[in-house]
C-alpha cells in the first residue's frame, strides 16, 4: 500500500451527511486558492499540539515562518515542549535542482542528536512535492536508526485548504502511529477524543468531569496529547469527535479497521456541555455510569445557574453578531444562547453542510448566516440593533466604525470559553464589552472640534 494518502477518498468523505448521491466534495478550496490557509498549515494545526514530538518542516523557511504561532494549545507535559520551537530544513534555489534529500537527513540527525523526542513528524510542502522528495523512504531508514516513529506527512499546500489538511494529517497518525503499541492498562470506558486542540485550555474544563464519572481519556488528537497515548488508540471504546468535524475520516476508518463507534458533539456552552456528557454516557451503555453522569450534570448545572443569574440580568434583549468559522457559527452560538442573548446572525463561509444545517437550527428562522461575512456584517449590524460583534481580531474596526461591543473569539484569543466553566469567562468578558466606554466614544469628533 502506498504511504501518500489518496486525496481524491478524502475529499469524497462518505461520513459526511451532504456527499449522498451527489458526492459533493468535502473541501471545495481550488488548489492555489487557499484563502484561510493552506493544506500544510491544516495539518500542522491537527499535528503541532503533541509536544513530546519533533515536527520537521521540508521546505522553504516562510512555510513554517508565516504559520508560526497561530493557536495558543495548551499542554501539561513536563518535559522540553516542541511545540514552542519550529524546524525546518530551509530548502533553497539549489536544493530544488540537486535534490534536498540530503540536507533533510543531516536536519534529522541534527535534532535527534539534540532533542530527545517520542516520535518526529517531517511535513512535505509544495516546493518539496513538486521536486519529488522521497520523505517516505528518509522516515522508515530514520525510524530503523534511531527507534522511534517517523511519520511523513505529505500536505503540500497546493493541494487544497486547512480542512483537508487537518485530515492529511490524521492519515499520517492512522497509517504511521495507531495501532502501534499495546495499552498498559484497559477500562470499559476508554474515549479518545478526536479534533480536541485544547485550544486555551478548552480540554481541561471538561477533561476531569469525565474523569469524576469513571470515563478515562485514553488518547487525543491532538490536544494536550501523547505519542505513546496515541499508538494505543484502537483500544478505545468510543471516539468522540469535538467539534472539528475535518477528522470526521479518521474515525470512520477507525471504525471500519477496530470497530470504534464515534460521535460528532460540542462543549461550548451550558447545554451543549450537558448534552455532550450525556451522550458520551449514554454511547459507553453503562446504566451506573450514566446515573453518575446525570447526577454531575444536575450538580454543575445547578452551580451554574446561580453564578450566571446576574449576567443574564444584564444581557436581557442583547443582541449579537457571531462571525467565526466551522462549528463555532452554532457551538458559540448556542453558548451566547445560554446567556440569555439573541444571536441575530452567524457566519457559515467556512462551515460544513451539517455545521450550517445545526446553525439554522440553533438560531431560528428570522436569524441571518451569512456567507460573505466581510460585507454582510456591518449592514446587518444596523438592520439587526447588534450590541455586540463576536469575531476574528481584522472584524474589531467593523465594531469600532460601527460603536458596538467586540470580542475576539477565534483561534488567537487567550481565555478559554469551554464546558461550564468556559461559559462564566465568556460571560464575564461580554459584560466587560458591553460596559467598556471605548466602543461608544472611539470614532466620535474631539470636543474641540
């Protein structure tokens, strides 16, 4: 079998509701046309996390240089963090005409002689697909050498966009680590989750509720993540995709080769986080498991209640724009519900058919999803009475020019908004928003003039 994944079964995913008959591509991004990023940068956001490995970029310095830094995933290993340093091999003019080759293996050695690691992924880009770079038979001579997994990882960014990145990067762990290594202990209620970046930490709000009930985390992908943990993920009993659904064939395959049932869930706001436990419960089909999870949720949610009544006050007859991507258009969006605030449009030019089918359910039939977000939010700001635009950091001039409240919800914020306790921080912030002077004075004429 080849170790280059075929992008034409990814594209076509069959565990997607909207391919049917028709088989409507799953990433619709024209190759050279990667608007949002590239395939590369989408398997380097599914992969970077893990930090007890090494991640070799192949390629012109600029591919890692201007990817660099793009999530804050937090994690708790104790030893050197890898993923707070970049490597790549600075392919050069000359390495195009004589081959690269050789400057990749004395890249390997160089690391592996200074950096002791658990696995080392080495991504292909462009410059180094187009030329024919042999990264397959480099990572198996340098996995006979040195002992641990090598894991090429063929994303060169004319391929397609982040999405479809996200899933050349789960090919590589399916093909080159699951399955790898045996558990040293097994319970019935082993998860892994699956396109869980613990982005600020989101994992952690939710990870000891799980524990707390008995269900251990077995492996993720990749958040807060390890190598050993992930060799051992076909011994789970369930996987569970959160939110990013760009790894939705990563867990049918697991199905298809380990019989892992999986599901598709949410942990942003109150209900989505209740709702998530129960199913995950529910999934594991054990009847004491799932009373101690009806107790926990019936405790949290009742602490959350109390904490949130004087925010709710607040926010009565508060409306909100939401412009994200994915599964934030209906999972934020159901949190500002939560809240006691009207979501009066939502962004879905990123979102997947079924993320847009949850967003108009979730907001109802006179809310707008917008798929031009850039020219559609600010009319609507005026047509709607928004009080508060929720959105990417280049959005916060819209706010400004239009004098509303402006949160920062995408990728690059600092404070988690995850599971219950998430939801006290979303809150929190929104009411600093919402009485911060700056929005209401920025834009006004000084005194004296």
């Amino acid at each position: 079998m080849s170790a280059k994944p075929k992008i034409k079964e990814l594209l076509i995913e069959s565990a997607c509701e909207h391919n049917g008959a028709k088989k409507i591509s799953c990433n619709t991004t024209k190759p050279g046309a990667t608007s949002g990023g590239c395939a590369f940068e989408g398997a380097q956001i599914a992969l970077f996390p893990y930090a007890d490995a090494l991640h070799l970029v192949h390629g012109p310095i600029t591919c890692i240089g201007s990817s660099w830094e793009t999530r804050l995933t937090k994690t708790s290993w104790s030893g050197r963090d890898y993923t707070q340093m970049g490597f790549t091999t600075d392919i050069s003019v000359n390495d195009v005409v004589f081959s690269g080759e050789k400057k990749l293996l004395e890249a390997i050695d160089y690391l592996m002689a200074r950096y002791p690691a658990e696995a080392m992924f080495v991504y292909s880009t462009c410059v180094t697909a187009l030329i024919g770079e042999d990264i397959d038979q480099i990572c198996k001579q340098s996995a006979e050498k040195y002992g641990i997994p090598f894991v090429p990882v063929h994303a060169p960014g004319f391929v397609g966009g982040k999405n479809l990145g996200s899933r050349l990067g789960g090919e590589a762990v399916l093909r080159h680590l699951i399955g790898t290594k045996e558990p040293e202990t097994s319970t019935p209620f082993d998860i892994n989750l699956i396109g869980e970046y613990n982005v600020t930490g989101d994992m952690w709000h939710y990870s000891h509720l799980l524990e707390e009930v008995g269900i251990r985390i077995l492996a993720t992908l990749s958040g807060d993540g390890r190598i050993a943990a992930i060799r051992t993920a076909h011994r789970a009993k369930l996987n569970v995709i959160v939110c990013a659904k760009s790894l939705v064939s990563l867990t049918r395959k697991l199905n298809e080769q380990y019989g892992i049932p999986w599901l598709s869930l949410s942990f942003y706001g109150q209900r989505d986080t209740s709702d998530g436990l129960r199913s995950i419960a529910r999934a594991l089909g054990d009847e004491a498991l799932m009373a101690r999870t009806e107790a926990l949720i019936a405790r949290e949610e009742a602490k959350l209640e109390q904490l949130l009544a004087p925010y709710r006050e607040r926010f009565k007859g508060k409306k909100a724009i939401l412009n994200t991507g994915g599964n934030k258009s209906w999972s934020i969006a159901s949190a500002l519900q939560d809240l006691g605030i009207e979501v009066v449009a939502t962004s879905v030019r990123k979102a997947t058919e079924a993320d847009k089918a949850k967003a108009a359910a979730y907001l109802g039939p006179d809310a707008v999803l917008m798929t031009n977000p850039g020219q559609e939010q600010a009319p609507l700001i005026d047509e709607k009475g928004a009080h508060l635009l929720l959105a990417g950091g280049r959005s916060l001039y819209t706010a400004i020019k239009k004098r509303i409240a402006f949160i920062d919800v995408n990728q690059e914020k600092k404070k988690s908004y995850g599971a219950y306790a998430g939801l006290l921080n979303l809150a929190e912030d929104i009411k600093n928003a919402l009485e911060n002077p700056v929005f209401s004075l920025v834009g006004k004429e000084a005194p004296w003039e």
